[in-house]
C-alpha cells in the first residue's frame, strides 16, 4: 500500500513529519484529519531504488525536460479563467463542476494539470485559494489572495469578475508596452542585419572589380572596404564573443539587487521610455490597489502583493518602505509622497481617497487617467519612431550604395 509523508505543525508551532499508509492521496488526509492534525503538505514516498529503475532514465529526462518547457498561463489565460468560473458560479454551477468542465476543455498541459489538482483538492474540502497555492506557477499572488478574500467574503463570483477585468486591463498596458519598446528594437535588428549582410557579402565583391580595374578608392569605401575585411577575419569571432560576454555580464549584474536596482533606476531617467514605464507602473499600481482593497485584502498584505508584482526594483524599493512605514502608523499617501516616485496627482488622489474612505473608486479613476495617458504616449512615440528609423535603414543602405558608385568616377578617369 502506498505511504505519504505529510508535514505539519503542532499545537507548539512545531513543524513536524509524519508517515501515512493508505490507498490514495485524499485517504490519506481523510486519516490525518481525524487524528487532529491538518497538513501543510503531503506528497508521496519516493520509490525504493529497485523499483525506479525499472523506469527508463531516458523516459525520466523527457518527462522532467517536456515539463520545464511547458508554457506558464499568460495574464490573458488567468483573466479568462477567472471571468469563466465567475459565470459558472453566478449561473448556480457548483464550483467543482466549474472546475472539472475548465479543466477537460483546456489545452495547455500545466494549466490543465494545475485545475485537475485544484478540482481534486476543492472535492476533498479544501478552499479554492488554499488549493491554489499549491500551484505558483499557474497563478500568482494577486489571483490567490483576491480569491481568499471573496470566498471570506461570500462573494467569490464578484471578486472573479472583478479579477479578470484587473487582469484583462493588466494585460492590455503589458501589450502596449511591448508595441512601444517592440518595434524600434524589431527595426534596429533589421537594420544591423543589413548593414553586416552588406558589408561582409556585397562590398567585397565590388572591392575585387576595382581593384581589377585599379581605379583608386575614395576614403569613405576604402573605409567600409577595410571595415568588410576586418569582419570576415578572425575578429569578427573575438567581437562575437566579447559581445556574449558582456551580454553575459550585464545579466548576472542585473540579477543583483544592487544591480537591479541601478538599471531600473536610470530606465526611470530615460527620455519618453522613463515616462512610459513609470506611467504604466502607476497605472497598474492605481489598478490593483483598488481591486485589492474593493475585496477586503489587507492593506499590508496588498502592498506586498503590489511590491511583487510592480516588474520595476525602484517600484518595489518605495512600496518595502511604504509598508514599514504604514505598519509604524504612518498614512500611505504621506509614506509614498515622502519617497518622490509616482506623479503628484496620483499620490493626491489617493490621499483624497484615504480621507474620503472611497480608495477603491479613487484609485480606479487614477488608473483610467493614466492608461489613457500611457496609450497616449505609446501613439506619440510609434509616430516619431517610424520616420526614425526609415531614415535609420535608407542611411545605412544609401550610405553603403554611395561608397560603391564613387569609385566609378575614378574608373571612368581611368578608362578615359
């Protein structure tokens, strides 16, 4: 018979370990919690070394790898499945019939896996945001904590509606911050691609006619004559390899907290990109805050949920010092107008909110004002980028042309 090892803690606050034998998983906490101790994990005993080697090892990395690469639910999937267990629960469905009809019309393998598990859990007795835990890599923070709070509440179906807006709203900002920043990068690509494919594999061609011809090369082509040469040696593979380096570097300082801190801080000071992440950065701020504080979530809990999910480290660095000084007492539009980050009128807002007692409708119309704001941007910034980087591309591929017909004058000399 199978044997789990559960972990709990006791009435002393001890974590403790024990050895359960019984026919499966739900059996097994059905036995524990009749022995008066609830679980904070339990998984089953690993196998004797005989008997996993009757399994291929081979079979074992394909599975352990075709897991790793199994895509993890978008902004977008999350928001669907929180607006679609929303109706099912509103229509009367009871919520592990909702969970079981999600799970066999989904595609994706983990996703599908994850509300199998939660299905399961739910069936045995467990709540909805407790079996999510057991899954970070499905649903985040936010998800689990807003759903705790409407099934506190006794108004789950209403704090999923209002999930999967925050979430649709979330991914939208995301979508149009990666159109902003997507497309000049998209077109400097190209435009490098040209320039490398031009000179390694174009000019040189033409260089070896003129020198048949002995004509004498004006400075700018001898230029990208010697610059073609120069990249079709060995130096080219030191480049590369310097250039993966400090790729290479550049991440493991990032990785830093330091680091990270840095970077984010002067992506902040940018031209128009330092406006547009912090812009969006207030927008989704303003936007879970209120969706956090619509569902009752404590405000120490929901700033270290919004400290989470912020993406910017000197974001995250305001809202850790904002949360020690609200647990001391202090307001939080004081603390974060003390730290001189978000935009004065988001921070007043939210100080009207604190004395009104209306945060959430505050903050929601703060929001609205700066996704119009970041949407703006993003239109004004495509509109100036696009000439840009035209002009980027004809330069570099007119430059390279006219290097090529000056020498012609002086073949023409030559010949005459």
């Amino acid at each position: 018979m199978p044997v789990f090892i559960a972990n709990y803690t006791n009435r002393q606050g001890q974590a403790k370990e024990v050895r359960v034998t019984a026919a499966t998983l739900a059996l097994a906490k059905r036995d524990l919690r009749r022995s008066g101790k609830i679980a904070t994990s339990i998984v089953p005993q690993p196998t004797t070394k005989a008997a996993s080697n009757k399994t291929s090892p081979r079979s074992d990395l394909g599975q352990v790898l075709s897991k790793m690469l199994e895509a993890r639910p978008s902004v977008r999937d999350r928001a669907l499945f929180s607006n679609k267990l929303a109706a099912l629960i509103d229509a009367g469905v009871p919520i592990v019939r909702g969970l079981e009809m999600m799970a066999s019309q989904q595609k994706q393998p983990l996703f599908k896996r994850a509300l199998t598990g939660i299905c399961a859990e739910v069936n045995q007795g467990s709540t909805l945001g407790s079996a999510m835990r057991r899954w970070p890599m499905v649903f985040d923070r936010l998800t689990i904590s807003m759903v705790e709070a409407g099934e506190a509440g006794g108004v789950l179906d209403e704090t999923l509606r209002r999930l999967a807006k925050l979430q649709e709203d979330v991914s939208k900002l995301q979508n149009q911050i990666k159109g902003a920043l997507g497309y000049p990068i998209a077109v400097l690509v190209i435009a490098v691609s040209v320039f490398l494919g031009m000179t390694i594999f174009i000019i040189p061609q033409f260089a070896d006619i003129f020198k048949s011809l002995g004509a004498e090369l004006p400075a700018f082509t001898q230029m990208l004559v010697d610059l073609s040469g120069l990249l079709r040696s060995a130096f080219s593979i030191y480049l590369v390899i310097a250039i993966a380096m400090a790729v290479y570097l550049f991440n493991r300082y990032y990785n830093t907290k330091i680091g990270r801190m840095t970077v984010d801080k002067i992506l902040l000071k940018i031209p128009l990109f330092g406006d547009l992440i912090l812009k969006s950065a207030t927008a989704q701020f303003c936007r879970t805050y209120s969706a956090l504080s619509r569902a009752g979530v404590p405000i120490l809990q929901s700033l270290e949920i919004l400290k989470q999910t912020s993406g910017n480290a000197a974001v995250q660095e305001a809202l850790e010092r904002a949360r020690s000084d609200v647990q001391e007492g202090v307001s939080l539009s004081q603390s974060l107008t003390s730290k001189k980050l978000f935009p004065d009128m988001a921070l007043s807002m939210l100080a009207i909110g604190e004395e009104t007692g209306e945060m959430d409708a505050m903050l929601s119309k703060v929001a609205d004002f700066y996704e119009e704001e970041v949407s703006l941007i993003v239109k004004n910034l495509t509109a100036m980028l696009e000439p840009a980087m035209i002009v980027l591309v004809g330069g570099i591929v007119g430059s390279i042309l006219v290097a090529m017909y000056l020498p012609m004058f002086s073949v023409f000399q030559h010949i005459n």
